[in-house]
C-alpha cells in the first residue's frame, strides 16, 4: 500500500509539473503575440556601412529590434558601437543599406525620401543634445514653427505650444529667448517642441549631454512624466547607466550588434 501511495505521490507531482510547464508556454507565448501585436517600431536585419576613404564600417550588422507602444527605451554601448546610427535609422533620419523599419504598421522602405519627410513631420518627435533652437525666436515661435508647417492655424499653433510650454515647466517664459535661457530651459523647449504635435515617438539622441546632473535629472523627469501620464513611446540614446533606469528596457550594442 505504502508503495502504491508513493507512486500516486509522484503522479501528481509529475502532473503539477507538466501544468506548471504548459502554463509558463502558454503565458511565453502570450507575450510574444502581445509583443507582435502592440509593437510600434520594427527594425528587421538592419545594415548601415560607411565609406572612410578605402575602409568600410559597419556600423550595423544585420540589427533586429522590436519597441512596443508606450514604452520607454534606452539605446547604450560603447563609443562607436552604432547608438546613434541605430537611432537615426528607427528615426527615419537616415536610410540603412539593407533591411526595413516599419513604423506603426508602416514599412517606410518602401516610401520616397519626400514622404518619410512628411511623415517624421506628422508622427515623429525629436530631441537633439545641442537643442537645435531658431535663435531670432521666442520659446513659444521655436515651439509653434513646426506645428505650422503642418498646416494648422496661427490660432492653433499659439495654443498647443501655450499648452506644452505649460506642462514642461516654461509657462512663464513664453517670450523669451534662447540666448536669455539656460541650457535645461532650453532642452525644455525642444522637448516641448517634439512633444507639441503628440507624436507617435519621440526619439532623443544624448538629450542631457550638455547638462548637468541636476538638470539632467528634470529633463529625464519629463520624459518619465509623459511616458508614464500619457503613454508617450520614447527612444533615447544614452551613455549614463543612471540615465537608464528611467527606461523600461535597455538595448544594449557593441560593434553594431545588439547584445542579448
């Protein structure tokens, strides 16, 4: 009897087992069809290779990455590992050699250069780390400039960026201009800027490089505040580990290959 109960013991925990095992694929295959199903930017076997003289570089070896919608990514590596490039490919601010970046079910390979312009214009935000501010132009000017290229009206434009400026912590400081800011004031004008149309993704290349600790950390404080309140999907390039714990999720690249 002693026996056969131990052998019904070990039954039921060879069962327990096998459950526990189909629930854990089941849940992994879950994610995988959430991930496939909420992803916003594809990158699929992505090349970049420069010409420096006789050399060729490789910048990006055959790259695939996913980012879901609302997520908060942090691109890192080593100088020259291809942070920048792989940013400016996801961006549509420059064309790999091979492969495709498909943005929110848009495979932009196949657009002309004169649609992925329209389209960075309408869908894409971004933050440089030298701000990239019109000097002759008050915050509220560097702001709205963009949102009238897009055709909406002066009434309009003076409104979103009033708004924006607002919620970036600039709503005192509507008329004034670049030269009359310091530098965390002016990355604030330039998240603003990128954020003002509500675009799909916000890319930011070293965003805090030109700042310090402190400033830095409100620059990543707004960047946390509008991917966590509205669900802002933000791609950012950053060399600083302490940068990288805002983010969900860190890419890592060495050499042009992403490193699982």
């Amino acid at each position: 009897m002693e026996k056969i109960r131990t052998q019904a013991e070990d039954a039921e925990k060879s069962m327990d087992k096998t459950q526990k095992q189909t629930e854990n694929m089941v849940k992994s295959m879950d994610k995988i069809r959430n991930l496939t199903e909420d992803t916003i930017i594809e990158g699929a076997d992505i090349v970049r290779t420069f010409k420096m003289g006789e050399v060729e570089v490789r910048a990006l070896r055959s790259v695939n990455v996913r980012i879901r919608r609302g997520e908060f990514v942090a691109i890192m590596g080593p100088s020259g590992s291809g942070k920048t490039t792989l940013l400016n490919q996801l961006g549509l601010l420059d064309t790999p050699n091979s492969g495709k970046v498909i943005i929110d079910g848009t495979d932009t390979s196949r657009m002309s250069d004169r649609e992925k312009g329209k389209f960075r214009l309408h869908n894409l935000g971004y933050v440089f780390q030298d701000y990239a501010l019109l000097p002759e132009l008050n915050a509220m000017e560097n702001v709205y400039i963009s949102l009238m290229m897009q055709g909406k009206s002066k009434t309009e434009c003076e409104s979103a960026a009033a708004e924006i400026l607002a919620a970036v912590g600039l709503g005192d400081r509507l008329q004034q201009l670049p030269s009359k800011m310091s530098g965390g004031q002016q990355q604030r004008v330039s998240i603003a800027r990128a954020l003002a149309h509500s675009p799909r993704v916000l890319f930011a290349d070293e965003p805090c490089a030109n700042l310090d600790s402190e400033t830095s950390k409100e620059v990543l404080d707004l960047f946390e505040k509008f991917n966590k309140e509205k669900g802002q999907t933000i791609v950012m390039v950053t060399h600083e580990e302490w940068h990288a714990k805002y983010a969900d999720r860190v890419i890592k690249l060495k050499d042009g290959i992403v490193q699982e």
